[in-house]
C-alpha cells in the first residue's frame, strides 16, 4: 500500500516529542529545569489537522511540564506518558475510537518500534535510529524537531483532500 492509500484512512495523529517534536536534545540548567527547542511550523501543522477534524495525540516516556505546556498551546487532545508506549495503544484506540489502521504513529527510537509495527501509518524521522527507520512505511523529509511533523500533517491532509480547504485562508 503506499502512502496516501495510508495517509487517507488516518484520523489520529500520534506523535512521539524527544527526536521527533523537538531534535532530541534536552537542556538541563543549574537548577534543573529543562528546555526544549520546538518547531512553529510543526505547531502550526498540527493546528491545521485539528481544525480539519482529526485528533491529534502524545505519547512519551517522560513526564515534562514544557510538554503539557506545549501540549495545549497547538491542541494536543491526550497525552500519554508511560515507558512501554505499547501499553497505551489499546486505551488509545479506545479513547478515539479509531482502529490501528487509522493511526500515524512519528516516532524515532527503539521504543517506538511496537507502536509503529502496529498501526496503520508508521514514520520515522531522518534523525531516528536505524531498526525504527528499518520498520517505518515513511521516512520524513525533515528531521524531527525541524518541520517532520508538519510534513507529515500536510500529507495526511492533501491525502484526505483537506489541505486546499485548511491552508486557502493563508492564501488569500
């Protein structure tokens, strides 16, 4: 199947953060706090597939405030947080009512990798490891943290002939 024969089933976006929202790398200061670089353009990205009717979800296997913070500013609708990301699939399926099938998965790691061998639209970024590019139908153009998720939200949105409707208000 290629990858708009992928891209039009999809109705839940699921995306991993560190490699794939932001470019991996954590900034720890003198007190502990973090900071993390993200993409405006991803962000708007994921706005866009909101507004088109999709859902759009996190998982990560961290627990970070700047996430959550994130989170709400571009209308994630559920954040997952647990290691074993595959645990969280069949709440995830539940809770959306989609089938795996009708998932996109971003991920970039070895803990990636179940989730994406499940679902129906697997990407891996350029910056992920080689066994979760190995299992991924896609790999973005983008690297994570710098425009992949907004690739891969254009993609599902010109599949499912959505984009001109969405982005036209830009255009004018």
């Amino acid at each position: 199947m290629d990858i708009t024969e992928r891209a039009k089933k999809i109705k839940l976006l699921l995306l991993d953060v560190d490699g794939v929202l932001t470019d991996g790398k954590i900034i720890i200061g003198n007190y502990g706090d973090e900071i993390k670089n993200f993409d405006v353009k991803d962000g708007l990205g994921v706005v866009l597939l909101k507004k088109a009717g999709l859902y759009a979800a996190i998982i990560t296997a961290r627990n970070s405030r700047i996430v959550k913070i994130r989170a709400r500013q571009i209308g994630i609708d559920k954040i997952y947080e647990n290691h074993y990301k595959i645990k969280s699939l069949r709440d995830i399926k539940k809770r959306f009512r989609v089938k795996e099938e009708e998932i996109c998965f971003v991920g970039d790691d070895l803990i990636d990798i179940p989730i994406l061998k499940r679902i129906g639209f697997a990407v891996a970024v350029p910056n992920a490891v080689k066994d979760t590019k190995d299992t991924a139908h896609y790999i973005t153009k983008n690297p994570g943290g710098r425009g992949a998720v907004r690739e891969i939200c254009e993609i599902i949105l010109k599949a499912q002939g959505k984009w001109e409707k969405i982005a036209k208000r830009y255009f004018e």
